[in-house]
C-alpha cells in the first residue's frame, strides 16, 4: 500500500550519469503484459503513438516497421502502473503513448532523428550522437539493451474527464473488469468500445508545456522548476503543477524519470538503476507468443473497426474485411457497435511532435 502523495511537491533534481549502459543485468524473468483495451488493466489508457493508431499521431498508421498497436510493459511495471493510476485525483487516468519497442522500431526511430538533424545541417557523426539525447541508439548487444527494448519504460501523461464523463468512465470501468468471470462479453464488448470513445472524444491530455516527443530545453522535467516563480505567468504556473502531479504519482509508486523527457519514466531497467541505485532486473524482454497471438487480435479488430466506419455500406466494408469477415456470425453485432461508438482513428488529443 502506498501512502497519500503530496500532488504539488517540488520536483527533485537528478543527475543522469552516461555509464548506465555498464551496469549488470539481473533478468527476472518477468513476462510482458498488454495494457489498455480488453487487457487485465482497463483503467490505463493507451495510445500507440508509434504505429499511428490515432490522428494525433505524426507517423503514418502501421507504417514504422514492426510497430504495434498494442502497449506492452513488464508485469511488474503494469501494477506499478494501475497503482500510480488509483493515486491520482478523480477525474483522470495515466495515457500511456509507448512502452516495449522491438528493436526494429527502436532502429527507425533512431534513424529518423538523425535524418532531420542532418536536414537542419547537423553532420552525420554530430548528428548520431546527438539523436542519443532522445533515442537510446539500437543495440544487439544483451548486456545493454536500449530502456523500450526491456519493458520497463514508458512514455506517458495525464489525461483529465468532466464530472459527468467521469461518472461514465467509472460506471463502464466496473462493466469491463468482470470480463473473467462473466459470460455476457457482448456488454462487455461494448462497454469497453464505449470507453475507448471517450477517452478519444471526451478526455483531454494535461498541458505539460511541451508536446510529447518535442526536442526542445523546455521538455526537460524540471524545466520550470528551474525558472525564477516570478518569470511564471499563469499558464507556466499550470505547467509546474502538472508536471508535479504526473512525477509524484510515478515515483511514489518507484519509478524513476529520465531528466531530459517529463513523459519518460522507467524501472527495473538500467536507466532506473543508474537513476535508484537499485539492481537492473529487466533485459532485453522477450515476445512470446501469448505477446503475438494478443497483438494481431488488436491488429485485426483495428482494421475491421476502422472498415466498418470508413465503408458505412456493407459492400464497401467487404472489400477492406474480405467476405469472410462480412459472414462472420459477430459481424452484425460488432458493427452495430462500433457505427455507435465512432472511428478509431479519430481523437480530440493534440498532435503530438513531428520530431
């Protein structure tokens, strides 16, 4: 059990060492979990930025190599996560954008940091290691695995509802949660579809004076921590206390942040023992299959959500679900669904950064 936080203490001031990467590695052996919709932890949103699962995102849908649409984390950082979740203060639920990258995506990230240093006139060598600021460079090598590639980092904000879409949230929550020992997935099915709706449509990111993947001094955590109280207007006031709120609820429940990125929290990895002083007990993670079999129904029922509200009339949606999907004795029930609840792609977020 974790105590109360305090929402509005100071940030602390962290020292980032670079030799994190010399550090030993006690694998555990935790496996990797899904977060988000139909998984074991409902109540923490996601968003795959990275697979371009929604119109806030700067990539293309699916077009980054190997990215996923779902999140996926080590076991032991889910519940750190639902219980920094149950910490904040009602009304808003953790966003997490990414978590585990397969180290082909960790490799086009990378790339594609360098190539817009070098379209700004950074030469390559210049360009590569200043690309590590923001993208731990890809590495084979097990001793040091690149913090996405263990499972135990992520990338995340607050998101905030209404009282009255709260109460919905919460009422639709307790509906998904029974999904294990309840036969009627068809209320469930639908109860999740219709949370997912309002996460896109009725919930807002807090501002946290940046946009997440901005490359700019103002992203580092305790920026306005750092300034003068008397240079902060209003609005860099609600940055601080945001910021505050996001980093209290993490490292109460034992993450640690990287410095340079308020989104970026990790444990259990490397980044976090250079960080805690505590053992590294995450390597590389492995994806096994229960992992793959988990992701392509997320793939599938993406697709097929998103043919059903792009091709409204049954034989436009053939062409996209193939007729096979059409037949499907779920087909009627889903779609039904889905034309209620509204396209996936859709989002009232902000943009994220185009790097």
């Amino acid at each position: 059990m974790f105590q109360k936080v305090d929402f509005n203490h100071p940030i602390k001031h962290t020292t980032f060492w670079g030799e994190w990467k010399t550090l030993p590695i006690r694998e555990c052996g935790e496996p990797l979990v899904p977060l988000g919709s139909f998984s074991s932890y409902p109540q923490i949103a996601t968003d795959s930025i990275y697979v371009g699962e929604r119109r806030s995102s700067p990539y293309p849908c699916a077009q980054l190599h190997n990215s996923m649409f779902t999140v996926f984390v080590r076991e032991g950082v889910a519940k750190r996560l639902a219980a920094a979740a149950s910490l904040l203060p009602s009304g808003h639920m953790l966003l997490v954008w990414d978590a585990y990258r397969p180290l082909t995506v960790q490799q086009a990230l990378f790339d594609y940091y360098v190539g817009v240093l070098e379209k700004n006139g950074t030469p390559h060598e210049q360009a590569t290691i200043d690309a590590q600021r923001f993208v731990s460079i890809p590495s084979n090598d097990p001793t040091k695995p690149p913090p996405h590639n263990t499972g135990g980092a992520v990338d995340l904000t607050i998101i905030s509802f209404s009282e009255k879409d709260w109460r919905e949230m919460e009422r639709l929550t307790k509906i998904v949660q029974i999904f294990e020992t309840s036969e009627n997935w068809q209320e469930i099915y639908a109860a999740e579809m219709e949370r997912q709706q309002l996460i896109r449509e009725a919930s807002m990111p807090l501002e946290m004076g940046t946009v997440f993947d901005g490359v700019r001094m103002e992203t580092a955590t305790r920026f306005y921590e750092e300034l003068d109280p008397v240079q902060l207007d209003d609005q860099g006031r609600q940055y601080l206390v945001n910021r505050r709120l996001l980093w209290n609820v993490m490292t109460q429940v034992g993450f640690s942040n990287y410095p340079e990125e308020w989104w970026h929290f990790d444990f259990g990895n490397q980044f976090d023992a250079i960080q805690s002083g505590r053992h590294a007990i995450y390597g590389a993670a492995g994806f096994s299959k229960e992992n793959e079999d988990w992701e392509n129904m997320r793939r599938r029922h993406y697709f097929g959500c998103v043919a059903i509200s792009e091709y409204r009339h049954p034989a436009q949606a053939v062409n996209k679900l193939g007729e096979s999907g059409k037949q499907h004795e779920l087909y009627p029930f889903v779609r039904s669904v889905v034309e209620r609840t509204g396209h996936l792609k859709l989002t009232v977020h902000p943009q994220a950064a185009a790097v």
